[in-house]
C-alpha cells in the first residue's frame, strides 16, 4: 500500500505508537503524509514512540499541528517549542515505563502501530532494524499494524534482536536474563497477520548522531572516570573487566566510553538503551566483549562501517525491548554502571536533567532513572560551566529534580570528581565544590553552604536566594555576581 | 555475657549493625551500656540499622553523643535535632539498598551486629523476634556478633520469617519470589557460631506504634482511595482482591488500609515493608488472605493479640529482609499498590517526604521511593493543612524533592483524589488545585499556577516566588497571605 493510502486509516483521537528510538530505527515514510493529513484534514494525535525520532521527523510532526499529546521522550527542537508554549501535552516518563503502563491501562490502548522492518517471515513475524524500542509490545497491544519495509536496511539484520515481553500481573514470573550476552527472547516480533492493516514500503536511512567529539573538558571528564574506575579495581571492589556499562545518548556520556579506549580495563561489557560510536570502538578494540541496548545511533561513517559488517557484529550485539534494556529488575540484578548527563545539578547531589531553568523541557528523563536508580554504581557527568562560564551547571539548589541524592553516587566535571557514596548531605556539599565547581563559581557556593548551614538542618539551604543564579542569569545574562572579579 | 561485659567488644570508629525496623525487633540492652561508653569514654561508632528504633534508643543514644554517624533511618525528635544541627551524619537511605552498598563495598563493612533473637537453634542459628530488616546482612558481615535473646518473644515466632540474601554481582540469579505468600528461604539466620562473641538475655517488649486513631480527615481521605479502588476494578484494570498493598508507617496511610475493612474487596494481600494494626484486622476480616512485611509494629493491644495468638496469625503472614520486602524487582513484579504518606507535594505531583521547610529532616524516604518507582499505582496521601491551617500541604514549588512527578500516580487529600495518570504537567496541576487542595489555598495555587503558565514552560514556575509560601509561614506564622480572607 501506499503511504498515502496507509493514512487514511487514521482518525483524530487516535493512539498512534511509532517505532524509533533515539532516531534509530524511526518509520520513514508514514510521518510525513500524516503530518500532511494534520495540514488537510486537522488530524490530531497521541503519539508514543520508544524514544526520539530522526529524520526531522518530531518538529515536522510538530509544526504541521498533528501531535495532540506526545510520550516518552523527543529532543526536537521545535517539539520542544511547542511543549513550553503548552501546546503539545509531553509526558515525560522512565523508558522503562511506558509499555508497563500501557500493559495495565494506566494509559490508553495504542489504536495503530507504525513500525519498521528489516523483513516481514513468511509466519508474518516482523524483524526490526536498527531499535527495538516499544515496537514488540506495540503491535502486540494496536488493533492495526503498519508495517514498514525499509529495503535500505541489510537483511542481516535478523537475528540480532531479542524479543521478550513480560507478562501481565498477577502472576508474572522473573525476566530469566542474568547476564548482557545472554538471549531469552524470539529474534522476531510475532503478529497476528489479521491485524496488519498496510506494508508500506521506504528506502532510506536513519539519521546520523549528532554527538560533537571528545574536547579538552569531555576529554577531562572521561579521565576522571577512568582514574575512579582504577581506583575502584585497585581497592578490590571492581574486577580489571568492570560490571556492566550504560551511557545515556550525547556527547558527554559519549565521550566517557570513548575514554575507556586508552585504558587498560579489558571483557567489558555493555548493557545500555542506546549504542553509540564509542561502543562500537571497544568493540572493534576487543576490550567489550559483548553489547546490550535497544538501539544503535552512530555518526555517518560508523553507520556504514556497522551496516557493511553487520555479520562480524552480530555475534556480539543484540537489541533488546527498551522495557528489558532498561529494566529495574535487570539493572540491579546485573550490577550496571550508568553514565549519565546532568544538565544541573544542586550542592547535595540532586540532578536536573531536563528542565532549563527550572520550567522549559530539553528532551527529558528517558532512561536515566531507570539505571541511576538501581545501578551498582550511579555516575552523573557534564561540564562544570555553559555558555561561555555565563551558566554554572553545580548551583545552590537544582532548578527541578530528575534524580535525588539518594540516586547519585558520583558526580563529575572536567574540574574533578566527587565520590558521594556513604557521605551526608553537608559532606557531599562539600566534595561537591571542592572537586566538581568552577573556580569562577566555588567562592558563591562556599559562601551559600557555609550561610545555609549556619541556619540548620539536615540538608541546609537559603529559601530566600536558592535560586538568586537562575534570576540573575534570567535578567543579565549571566549567574555570575556583577561586582565579582572573576579569576 | 552481661551487657556491660559485651559493651567493651566496641572501639570508637567501628560501624554497628543493629537490629530493628520501625520500633519492632530492635536491640534492648546494648544501646544502654553503649550509650553509657559514649558518656564514660567517649565512644563514637558508625550505626546502622534497619530502620527506626523503639525503647527511645535513638533518642537516648543521640544525647550521649555516641552517634557519629547513622543511616538509614530514624525517627526520633533528639536525633532529628542532633542531625539538622550538623552533629550527626545521617545518611537517607531507600530502605531496600543500605545491604546492597555494604555487600558491594559502597559503604565500609560492618564490625559488629547486634541482633535480638526469639531463639538460637542447636545449630547456632538465629531465629528473629518481629523484624528481620537488615539483620540478616549484619550477620552475614559482621566479624563479631552480639545476640539479644529476648526472652519476652514467645518462641512461637519460629517459622513466621523467610531469610533470602541476594547473591553477589555478577552471577546474581533472579529472586524467585513471584507472590505475597511464597516463601524462599530459610526460617532462620544461619552463621558460624564462631562469630558469635556474646548472647546477652533481655527480658522487655517492643515499643508500641504511635499512630493515631482515624479522624474525619483521614476516614475521607481512605474513601477517596476505596472509590478510586472501586472505579478501577469497575473499569477491569482491576480484580475484587486488587493487587498486593504497600502502606507506610504511619497515621494516615494506616487509616487508608482500615477504610478497606468498610469496602467489599476480599481475597486481598499486602506485600509491604510494615504490618500495622490495620493489616491485622484486614486479616481478621478475613480480606486479607496473606500479608508479607519485615516488620510488624502494632499499638500496645494489637500487639497482645497478635503475641497471644501467634501460631494462628504465622499461617498467613511472613517476615522477610527490607531488601526483599523493598526489593524493586519484586515490586514491579509484583504489581504493588504503594500508599504512602506525603509532608507535601507540589501542584505538579513532585514529593517532599522528608524534609520540612525544604532543610529539616523529619525521618527519613524509607522504602517510599522502594514501592513508589515500580508500584503498579504509586499514591500519596496527606492531610490538605498542617497547623490549624497555617500550612499547606499542596505549594506551588516542593522545597525538597523525595519523589519525582514520573513516581506519582495518584494523590489524594481529604478534600479529594487527583489521578495524574497519563497527564501532562499543566494538566496535572489543574487536576491537583482543584481536586485535592483546601480551598483557602485554591485561589492561590490558581494565581500562581496562571501566571507560572503564562510565562511559559513545560512546568510552569515562577522562581522569583515558588517558595514565597515557606518564607511567609517562617516569618508569620501561616503560609496564608495577610491580604486573603479565607472562607
């Protein structure tokens, strides 16, 4: 069918959910004529994907006014414009969650489900591409399926994914995965052939990342990490192959990984939502012997180096439901150790992750609760300052709260690293400006802690000028004090 | 050994494990001779528990200065003022990892344990009195152990607990705890008798609960919880014995399970972290067919009845270790129904359950975030006014963050229930201000809210005012605005 004849079958109100995650594996063709229907007919939306979408596809979406209520995740920057004007209702969720919530009838049923393929079987079985995402509970939950059939993608594609979905409760038994290498699934996505309602089929690419490389501060960023990891294998309690590693998407986490190429850590592994080029790099290195996540986004040239090879690849890669990559369950059991990008975090430890200012969405939380949680150890990274030092990512009191303290072991910046474990809110203040703080900033945050603690209390703050920086940056472009002579 | 002989094991600097959880099962004789060191010779230790302590332990300790540092909870007015004043390190743990840090070196080792005991088998195994919390870990760990045997206990208690200890990481296996009722473990704490360095006897009872009984506040509150239990299952998201029921310490989240013993569902159970007076007589009703906790902390008649009639009860209850009892894997396998208590929420559904005024700790998270993240439905409850009025329960910003609005479902006051399933956060706090707050409030939150959204953002605030209600009540008295005439 054509992908025009495929959007007829859409009506307002309707649950839509879309495979993709972070741009990977994203349904190329059907965005594009329902955003035209939004444009002709005023077709309105609840969109669910796994993750974000590439391919332009989210702002397209947006602009053409289709998207009524979007979940879990985006990072589009018109999406996004449409959110903080209130304009598009965004929930934003754990990416473990969503599928959970669906399966229980805490969110509405999905209507229709839009998923990519690399090959449909001859049993009807759907082989996904590059992400797995939300699209095996997806189709197992729409009343209708579109599929996909995206012929630029090789078909050695199949076989590398793992498709194991939870039953529902009670009565449900414990997910039988105890190591990242290890398969409990099927390596399709098994459907009722009844219930597909169009095969459309698409020839193009996923969008490359757009991860910036490593520089002098991520560089900086990595090697304390490094140096923490070794100190942590010198002191016994982690082994030379470490435990399993998750980084969040972007360039930081990114940027983290890459750094563990000129290190001596070797059979390491990886259990992750998302595969970015630096995994692909240990890969190739020989240091991770094997790689767990939903998705794999890489830059341009390490796409075609993973397509042209997916065979060699293959027997050490598999792509699991973001609900299994990213489960609590799996996290705490395997022990991981996540990597994850603050975009603020406060003197105590607690980490916004999301929200600008307090009040306007990035792209939001996606799986960094999920392993930050429950992780053996739970590692939140950025650089120490933004817009040219005008913004300081440590501030008196986070803005919004993703990630409690009780949820951060480990912060760091290109400045140091803060080990917080076993350490009281005034104690992690502490650590926190002496290692973490850039030196235009660690006198301000000195002077609020030691006032703060002068007032009291167990995690002391100043109510009254918690959030003076923000203000101040609102109105001058800039958290630093005016009368301040920055060194 | 007396426990004056057993006080000299201690050295300042070591850290103690202590048994007790929520004033039930705790130690009764040392934390006497220990806090007697402190004044003497001025011991200072590490101690860590499994929750709160009874017999004014905490308190007692507290004034003796023997608490250098202490985690993972407590609930004691000398403490609490030890620990705001920067005296005491306290370290608000979830309840369900404390064990997991020390088994993976995240927290130094425990030196000592000291454990009630109902019992010491022939085998030198321990047999625990009305908690198990994290005793069973201590033991595990520490080098030297102190058992108090209470011979107030009644040796019926024998068979009631079920001791699972997760292995270490990697090479864990899944829990394979699949339902309240099912047992996984041993009856008893196994250890090498050669670690046991004195058994001391006591003789005294554990403190009883200091709930207090439901009022019209908290009746309404539980039969805004029973409708919303009532809808669900008319709506077939769930059955006449719902899911199995998490409830918190505590006055109101006790009066919620009592509205139950009023409402028609039968065949319930409870897989939570407490037994109160309300689960006892849920199971007297006959509603609850089984009830799994790590503790049991009853009023001073309940807790009669329950002694008196142990071999009755031990049928359809279990005691297991917080890490189990708390244990995210089995939560979110398990489906809870979580129902814990705020100190106040935002009008976006973020949480603070700890501290007041954003910098004063009152007990600590215990296992709310355990159940919270992973429940099935994750509620909070509390009463809409604190203070005769003075304070709002609802404010337009939390000053402290516990639980994030991705952790909750439901909020409920005695004004109403706000179910935030599915919604965005503007549409979240419409729902919350008009659903759940005291109406001397409402106009307020309206104001704040309109103009938060006029400005702009995914979650609307106005930073230059967001704790403007904490600031008015620290400096007036009441969070009201002086101008307001309240209805």
């Amino acid at each position: 069918m054509s992908a025009e004849q495929a959007a007829a079958l859409f009506r307002s109100g309707m649950t839509v959910g879309m495979s993709g995650f972070t741009k990977a594996g994203d349904c190329k063709a059907l965005p594009h004529v329902l955003a035209r229907r939004a444009h002709d007919d005023g077709l309105r939306l609840t969109l669910v994907t796994g993750a974000s979408l590439g391919n332009d596809s989210d702002g397209m979406m947006a602009d053409s006014g289709l998207i009524a209520r979007r979940m879990p995740f985006q990072a589009d920057a018109r999406l996004r414009r449409d959110i903080n004007a209130g304009r598009v209702m965004f929930m934003d969720q754990h990416l473990s969650e969503t599928v959970e919530q669906l399966r229980c009838g805490s969110l509405p049923p999905i209507d229709v489900a839009i998923v990519e393929a690399a090959a449909i079987r001859e049993d009807g079985s759907i082989v996904p591409t590059t992400s797995v995402g939300n699209t095996a509970s997806f189709v197992r939950q729409a009343r209708q399926i579109i599929v996909e059939l995206n012929l630029a993608m090789p078909l050695a594609l199949e076989g590398l994914h793992d498709i194991y979905i939870p039953a529902g409760r009670p009565g449900r038994e414990p997910i039988p995965l105890t190591s990242a290498s290890q398969r409990i699934g099927a390596s399709a996505i098994s459907v009722d052939p009844a219930r597909i309602a169009a095969i459309v089929i698409t020839d193009s690419a996923d969008s490359p990342s757009a991860n910036l490389p490593p520089d002098d501060e991520t560089r900086a960023i990595a090697r304390h990490v490094v140096d923490f990891f070794s100190a942590e294998v010198a002191a016994g309690r982690l082994s030379p192959s470490l435990l399993p590693l998750q980084a969040g998407i972007g360039t930081i986490a990114n940027a983290v990984l890459h750094g563990l190429l000129e290190s001596s850590f070797s059979g390491m592994t990886m259990y992750s939502e998302v595969l970015q080029d630096s995994s692909f790099e240990l890969l190739d290195s020989g240091q991770f012997t094997f790689a767990s996540a939903s998705s794999i986004t890489l830059s341009a040239g390490m796409n075609r180096r993973f397509l042209d090879n997916v065979e060699r690849y293959a027997q050490r890669l598999v792509l699991r439901p973001q609900e299994i990559s990213n489960h609590p369950e799996i996290v705490r059991r395997l022990g991981i150790i996540a990597i994850n990008t603050a975009l603020e975090f406060d003197i105590y430890g607690n980490v916004n992750s999301t929200h600008v200012g307090g009040t306007h969405m990035m792209n939001g939380i996606g799986g960094s609760g999920d392993f930050a949680r429950n992780a053996h150890l739970s590692i939140f990274v950025t650089k120490s300052v933004a817009k040219g030092g005008a913004i300081s990512s440590v501030v008196p009191m986070a803005t919004h709260v993703d990630h409690t303290e009780h949820d951060v072991d480990i912060v760091a910046t290109e400045w140091g690293l803060a080990d917080l474990r076993g350490l009281a809110p005034r104690e992690r203040a502490a650590l926190i400006i002496e290692r973490c703080v850039h030196p235009d900033y660690r006198d301000m945050l000195r002077s609020y802690h030691a006032r703060a603690c002068a007032a009291g209390g167990h995690t002391p703050h100043l109510l009254a000028e918690a959030f003076d920086w923000h203000q101040r940056h609102a109105s001058t472009g800039s958290m630093l004090e005016p009368l301040a002579e920055p060194a």
